[in-house]
C-alpha cells in the first residue's frame, strides 16, 4: 500500500493550509468573542457571522464540498451519482485533518457532521424528488440537517434496540418517539431530519428498522432542550432531545424501502468515521503544538517545562501515538477505497477506538503542561477534551467497536472439534 499523497490531494492541502493560515486561524479570537457574545445576548441559537463570512471565501477558492466521494453508488440505485469534485477517502484525510485543527472550521468549508453524512445518505439512497428538494440545498449550504438515531430510554450502542416507531397509513407514515444526541437540531437552518426507527418491530433483528426523511416543520416535532457535554452545549449547532409525536409524512419519504435501515447506516458511517478521526488527528496535533510551545515558555524549579524529564517523555509518547493512529486511519481509508467499506470494518472498528482515546490522552498532558490555564477559557483545551471524549461516543462506544474487533479476531481461530 502507498500511503503517499495523490498529486490532487497536494494541491488541496496547499490551497487549505493558504487558506487556513489567512482567514481561520486569525478569525478564531472573533469566534470565540461572538459565541460570548451571543451568551451575554440571550441568542445563543444564532448563526455565527464570522463562519457566514468566511463560506463564501471558501467556495470561491474551490474549498467546498471537499468531503464528496467520486460517486455514490447507493444499492438499488438506478443509476450511480456522479460529483464533478469527488474525493476517496484516502485523498479527503488528510484534509479533515487540517479542518480538525480548528474544530468549528470545517463548517466553513460545507464539509462539517452531520451534513456530511446526511448528503452522502440521500445521494446514496435518496430519490430523484429526495436530491432535489433536500440534496441539492444541503451541497450549496443553503440548510443543514440533523440525523435522528440514538434514544434516552433504551441502550442504543445496540441499535437494534430503538423503539421509535414507523407505522405506515395508506399514503403516509406516521412516527412516534423520543430522540437525543441529535446534532444538529438546534440549528435555525436545520431544515431536514434523517429519523431511523422500526417499521416492523416482527421482522429479523435487523430487518426492523428503517430510515426516513422528516421535514423540520412537520407538524409534531418538539424540540426539548439543548444537552451539554461538560457544560458545552454547541450553540448554534447542538445536540437536541427531540420529540416525535404523531409526526405524519409521506409514504416517499423513506430511503431505500421498509427494513432497510441497518444497511443504510453502513454505507453512511463508515466514511464517516473516516472523517472524526482525521479530524481529531488534526485536534491533537494542535494540542501538542500548544504543549511544546508553553513548554519551551514556562520556567520551574529553575529550568524550563520543556527540560523536564516528563515533559519530554509526554512530547515523545504523543508524536508516537498521533503518528500510529493517523497510519491506522489512512490504511482504514486506502481499504475503503479500493475494496469498500466490508473489507476495512476491522479497521475501521480499529480506528474508531483508537483515534479519541489518544486525543484524550495527548489533549490531557497538553492541559497538564498549562497548568490552571489547561482548564480555563484562556486556552481551547477545556473544549478541545469535550470534543475528543463524545467521540468516545459518538457513532458507536469503545466497548461496541472493541467487542466487534475482537470477534474478528476470534473468527481467525478455527473451532476445534
């Protein structure tokens, strides 16, 4: 396998760093000033000005929809899609990476969750009336969306165990149940919900469930309160509980067909997961630029931080561990691309594993070497942890990718009889 990068990707990462070097990084005081802002204000749900500026710099300078695949060969698809950019998985890396050193840029760049894997879900799966109404405003950053999965009354790292409910009347369907964690649903611009429940609760375990578009303004959709993740709450983006009661859509509105649900779901998040991890690559990787930095600054007991044996174990530990999960990522995505996401699950298990739990960690010794400035809103630490450990979380827990690798694992071993 080559892991060197295609001549393409070179060009975009040049172009991407220009850009993030001229009006990313010097914008981040003004973000973090807006989000204060906005507290101060009582408005907390606003779209930032300083991310509705910058966008369309970046679609002018040809940064947009860098997430894109070269097509979208959803199953039972009449006919594949075909993107005038599109990315493998391999070329795309890096960049998120890039991204992922300024945590809210990629919004910049119409390249941030879960947009993304909502447009890859409807031009995998979508119809043509799908594209039209909800795709093609999402690729041109006129909306957003949120993706509607995980539940507050049953365990859903099984997700076979969702009880939401979509039961079919004549023309319509009809959706019951209670959601949170849904990113994306505080938003103001969130226009569509990509809502999985059980259409036959009777069928195989998973046959039941199925995915289906649900306007925003649909009658019956009730927005219950903004969750926070150690007292964040990710204004104006959020992860919402939401409320689905007798929420009544057409009976096109479902992808792919009744039962369908889990596939989607793998065609969906293994990109994805793709996306997190090179993200918080690039999130560490600033973390330990800010720890070297403020090693080399800060004097105790008579040498500098960065003199101290610890410190230089911990520089050294965090090179080692960013450098083994961005490889561990890049094979995940070289496998992807040449022989699909089947081929590369363990890896992708692997990755999903791997990737926040060394952010953590690299995070928390960079937070270390600040001292009390670690935790307080004087650096981005503090919030650079939150994000690292949801994705602990966040499209499957550590102990579900954990159990998954391990089966594979076992499965080499032939029973004895």
């Amino acid at each position: 396998m080559d892991f060197s990068y295609s001549p393409r990707t070179q060009e975009l990462q040049a172009r991407l760093a220009a850009f993030m070097a001229e009006h990313v990084y010097p914008a981040e005081p003004q973000w973090w000033a807006e989000i204060e802002a906005n507290t101060r204000a009582g408005r907390r749900w606003t779209p930032l000005e300083v991310i509705e500026r910058l966008k369309p710099k970046a679609r002018a300078a040809g940064l947009w929809n860098l997430f894109l695949p070269p097509h979208a060969e959803g199953a039972g698809a009449k006919a594949e899609a075909e993107f005038t950019f599109g990315l493998s998985n391999q070329d795309y890396a890096p960049l998120a990476e890039m991204m992922g050193a300024v945590p809210w840029s990629s919004e910049i760049f119409n390249c941030s969750a879960p947009d993304t894997g909502n447009m890859e879900t409807i031009a995998r799966y979508g119809s043509a009336e799908h594209k039209k109404r909800w795709l093609e405003p999402l690729l041109a950053g006129e909306i957003r969306s949120a993706f509607a999965m995980t539940e507050p009354a049953v365990a859903s790292s099984d997700a076979t165990n969702i009880e939401a409910e979509i039961r079919r009347d004549g023309s319509d369907y009809v959706i019951n149940g209670r959601k949170w964690w849904t990113s994306g649903a505080g938003d103001p611009r969130c226009q569509i919900f990509i809502f999985m429940g059980k259409t036959d609760p009777g069928a195989p375990r998973h046959s039941q469930q199925s995915m289906i578009l649900v306007p925003r303004e649909t009658p019956g959709i009730t927005i219950l309160r903004p969750l926070t993740v150690f007292g964040y709450d990710d204004a104006p983006h959020g992860h919402m509980e939401v409320d689905f009661k007798n929420v009544r859509v057409p009976a096109s509105n479902i992808l792919l067909g009744e039962g369908r649900g889990f596939e989607i779901a793998q065609g969906r998040l293994g990109p994805g997961r793709i996306h997190h991890c090179m993200r918080l690559i690039g999130l560490a990787e600033r973390a330990l630029r800010l720890m070297c930095e403020r090693a080399t600054q800060r004097v105790a007991f008579g040498k500098t931080l960065a003199q101290q044996g610890v410190t230089q174990e911990r520089i050294a530990e965090a090179r080692c561990l960013i450098d083994q999960a961005r490889l561990l990522t890049l094979k995940a995505a070289w496998m992807m691309d040449m022989a699909g996401n089947k081929s590369a699950k363990a890896e992708i298990a692997m990755i999903k594993v791997v990737a926040p739990n060394m952010a953590c960690q690299v995070i928390d010794w960079a937070m270390q070497v600040h001292g009390g400035a670690g935790m307080s809103q004087d650096t981005p630490l503090a919030y650079y942890y939150t994000l690292a450990r949801t994705l602990r979380f966040a499209d499957g827990p550590d102990e579900v990718h954990r159990n998954a690798i391990a089966k594979l694992e076992l499965g080499k071993i032939a029973p004895r009889g």
